[in-house]
C-alpha cells in the first residue's frame, strides 16, 4: 500500500519540455511512472520522445486531464510563473499537484495553496520540495528510485537531502511512501497531513519524521501523534548548531528567540513517545530497533 501516489496514478508534468522537466520525466518515467502527458503553454500538439515512448504536450492542464484522465502534476516551472501553474492545475481538478519549484514568493504560495484547500479537491506537497515515490510504483518529483525499496516505514521530511538519507540507511526495510513537503514557511502538505495519512494506511507499519528548525510545525505534530497516531513514530530535528536569527538553508529554518529550536522540538516529540535520533544514522537505528531488529519483509 502507498499514500497520494500508486502504480494506477496518471502524472503530467507542466514544464516537460523544458531542461529540468525533460530531466526528471526521464527519471520518473524508469521509475514506474504512469506519466501520461506534459503541459507547456503555447506548445500544445507537440510531442517529446523518451526512449521508446512519445508524450503528447498540451497548451493547458484543462486539455490533458480531458484527454490523459490525468490525476496528478508535478510542476517544473520558473518562480515567476508558478503561480500561475498551480492555479491552472486546481481550477482543471487535478487531485495532487506537486510543486518542485524554489524560491516561489511566500505571497503567491498563500494564494495557491488557499485556492486549493478552497476547492475541495486538490492536494498541492510543496513547494520548495524533492516531491514524493512510492518505491516499486511510482514517483512525482526527484527522489532518486534507486535508493531504497519498497516497504512497510512511512516518511515524511522537510529536508531533501535527508529523506534521500534516511530512504538509504533504511533500504533493507524499505518504505511504503516518502514525502517531502518542502522547508518553505508555507506548504500545501504538512507533517500532520502525512501522518493521519501513514496512520490510515495498511502497508505503513512506522513512520520517520524529519523536520528542522523554525516554526512550530514540530511541536504541532507532536499533539498530534499523542492524540491520533498509534504507530511508532522515531524523528530527526536538523539544526541544534544553528545560530539564532540565521536562515540555515530553507526560508522557514529560522531560530528566533526560544522559538523554533531543535531543542524544544525534541523535548516536545519525546514527550509525547516519539524517539529522536541525534543524527539520522541513529535516527535509522531507532526506527530498526522499534521494529525488532528486522530487515526487509512483508508487512
């Protein structure tokens, strides 16, 4: 089993045909991926060759949703025109739109992200974020496939590059679904949302949570988790070096004060039974250990 993204999910991609689009459909495309068209503006009626296959591209997501039965898009556009893409992608229905694209204004975010949650459809996992695969099935963005593997752990990270860690450190378990929702102050997915969705999932046994420094989106998950999730859950908060008042990488990884710190998202997850790794390699072993000690198996 999987969350937001199976073998049977139809992806587009708006931008394919430009450099990093093309890059990443190759990529998708080898890893399972059900991509059935790309969106480019003013290039409708075009087709790109992936190896052996031809993707038409349509003028609009309208169109290739009509066409495709597409149900997810992962969007590689420039900043500036991201908005535009995503608010294109809600108003045509797609169910999951995934946003790839950095440095997108806080300001459009808010407003792409309320159109979305307005309309009672779409799901937006960004922006600012390396997407989501569900290893063995499927993949929308640009977690590398050949890292891990299919299993029973659920993730979800702000962090990139540490979801490809953990993913790799805990290839022997593998995993149902990674998601990285993006560092940006505001996403469209947040670590809750995953994890009422790993905690509704029968192929989820245990989850891993990674999240960093700024915010409260920790401590909020935390409440959570005591109330609502039953499965072991283990975390990594990145950050405890992290000067005050510094951004350290993502826009929202801010310490401001005592807010925001690595050390109260810690204190605040382990209160709740939440165990945190020091670094994500133990982070991997505590998770092993929730699990008995065991490798890869069915769930």
């Amino acid at each position: 089993m999987a969350i937001f993204l199976t073998k049977d999910s139809k992806v587009l991609v708006q931008g394919m045909t430009g450099a990093e689009g093309a890059r990443h459909t190759a990529r998708m495309l080898a890893a399972g991926t059900e991509i059935v068209a790309g969106v480019t503006p003013g290039k409708g009626g075009r087709s790109v060759d992936f190896g052996e296959r031809a993707l038409p591209v349509f003028g609009s997501v309208a169109e290739a949703t009509a066409a495709t039965g597409a149900e997810v898009s992962v969007v590689f556009v420039p900043p500036r025109f991201t908005r535009d893409a995503v608010e294109e992608a809600v108003d045509a229905g797609v169910a999951l739109c995934v946003v790839i694209t950095e440095g997108v204004p806080v300001h459009d975010t808010i407003r792409f992200v309320a159109r979305a949650r307005a309309s009672g459809t779409t799901r937006i996992i960004g922006p600012n974020c390396p997407g989501l695969i569900s290893p063995g099935q499927s993949s929308a963005g640009i977690i590398p496939a050949d890292i891990t593997t299919a299993g029973r752990i659920g993730l979800v990270s702000k962090s990139g590059t540490l979801t490809y860690q953990l993913m790799y450190e805990l290839r022997d378990v593998g995993f149902s679904t990674a998601v990285g929702i993006g560092g940006d102050p505001v996403i469209g997915t947040t670590h809750i949302d995953a994890l009422e969705a790993f905690q509704a999932d029968p192929g989820t046994e245990a989850i891993v949570m990674i999240g960093e420094i700024g915010g409260d989106a920790e401590e909020r998950a935390a409440a959570y988790i005591e109330e609502h999730v039953t499965k072991p859950v283990v975390a990594y908060v990145a950050g405890f070096t992290a000067p005050e008042g510094k951004t350290m990488g993502h826009a929202g990884a801010i310490v401001s004060g005592s807010a925001g710190t690595a050390q109260a998202k810690k204190e605040a997850l382990e209160k709740v039974g939440v165990r945190v790794g020091k670094t994500p390699s133990e982070t991997a072993r505590l998770m092993r250990a929730l699990l008995g000690g065991s490798g890869r198996g069915g769930v």
